[in-house]
C-alpha cells in the first residue's frame, strides 16, 4: 500500500520532506516513497555530498524531525 503521507514524530510528513534516522549516527534523508509504514529515504553520501547519494528503506517509527 503506497501512501502519501504519514505521521513521523506526532507530524504529518509527505514526499520531499526530510526525517532523520538513526543508521552509524544519527542521519537525515529525503523521503522518495512512502510505502505503508516506512518510507524511502535518499541520504547524502559521506561528508555531505550531494552526488554521491545513496537509498535508504526505514520504519516510520525509527524517524524523527529535528
């Protein structure tokens, strides 16, 4: 079941908004597809840069908004 949006943190989150995880340390990814209760996360490789990026799938409930 592919949703739109879904709470992170008591707040409603959609694609294109940025959540932070837990991986090695603590990340922040974009959100590429919500998908049920986790979403798609692209993440900026090592040191912040940007075409270097990478996909991670997380728990809803594993993110958090800072």
């Amino acid at each position: 079941m592919q949703n739109t949006e879904l709470k992170v943190d008591g707040q409603v989150v959609e694609v294109g908004d940025v959540v932070w995880f837990k991986d090695d340390y603590e990340t922040a990814g974009e959100i590429t597809k919500i998908n049920g209760n986790t979403l798609t996360l692209e993440v900026e490789g090592e040191g912040g840069v940007s075409w270097d990026t990478e996909t991670r799938v997380v728990k809803a409930s594993e993110c958090w908004i800072e």
